[in-house]
C-alpha cells in the first residue's frame, strides 16, 4: 500500500504541474494567463449549457472569493474577453458573457485539450483506455465528493 500511495503522490504532483506547464506554454505568446483562460471557458461553457452565468454562481462553481472573481473579470473586461450585463428582470443581478475575443480563446484552450487527450488516447489499447476512464470517473468523484486537506495541516515552505 505504502508503494501505491507514492506513486499515485508523484502521479498527482508531477502529471498534473506537467499538464498546467505545458498549458502555461501553448500560452506563452499571448496576453492571457491559465488562470484566465480558464475562467474564459468556465463562462463560454456556462453560457452555452444554459446554466447560471450570475457573477455569484461563477465564483461558487470556480470556487473563488468574489472579490477574487471581481478583479479577475475586471481584469478580462478591460482586455475584452468578458462583458458584464445587468439582468433584464433584476437590475441587481450581473451577468458573466463572453465576448467574440473570449469565444476564440476558450476555443483554443479547448483545441489544445483535444489534441492532449487525443495523443494520450492514440498510444492506450482499448483496455488501457477503458480502465483509465473508470480510474478517472472515481477521481473525479474523490475530488468533486468535497475531500479537503485537513485544516490543521499547513505546509511551511523554508527558503534559503
């Protein structure tokens, strides 16, 4: 068990910050950070399956502060991926959209997603694929289940 539980701690480390880094890069030449592109498609894909784009439900789904969300759009709006709109029926409420721009980013970061799984899936058997999907489905249901860290562990980075 002990040998499992480090290599699913160096897959969980090392794959996912190579993914977010090569994210990063297919970046690199433009004006947005994976943070903000993220955000872009979290809106463009909220919109599109109808679901609630209020700046609230955004920060809730995303998991982010408001405030954090606020400067992020801000942020966005004036680089012109993202416009707020008032509600037609609740002038209160405001509304996350994508603008044509923010529509063009979310499509390339999903390119690039396509083309990983894609390469990915091109060197698995159908075996190998099939038991990595039913692997994924019980990660993603870990992760979405609501685990956390325990809150009185902290990490205490020293540096030199």
């Amino acid at each position: 068990m002990e040998h499992q539980s480090e290599i699913l701690h160096q897959f969980l480390s090392d794959v996912f910050g190579d993914i977010q880094k090569r994210e990063e890069d297919s970046l690199a030449a433009g004006d947005l950070s994976l943070r903000e592109v993220q955000l872009i498609d979290a809106v463009c894909r909220t919109v599109d399956q109808g679901g609630d784009n209020r700046s609230t439900a955004i920060a809730a789904a995303r998991r982010m502060a408001a405030g954090t969300l606020t400067s992020a759009v801000d942020l966005l709006v004036k680089k012109g991926y993202l416009i707020r709109l008032r509600d037609g029926k609740d002038r209160r409420v405001v509304r996350l959209m994508p603008t044509q721009q923010g529509r063009d980013a979310s499509e390339r970061h999903r390119a690039f997603h396509r083309r990983m799984t894609d390469s990915l899936l091109s060197v698995l058997s159908d075996q190998e694929a099939s038991a990595l999907m039913r692997g994924m489905e019980k990660l993603t249901d870990f992760f979405r289940g609501g685990w956390q860290a325990p809150a009185n562990q902290t990490i205490t980075v020293q540096t030199k």
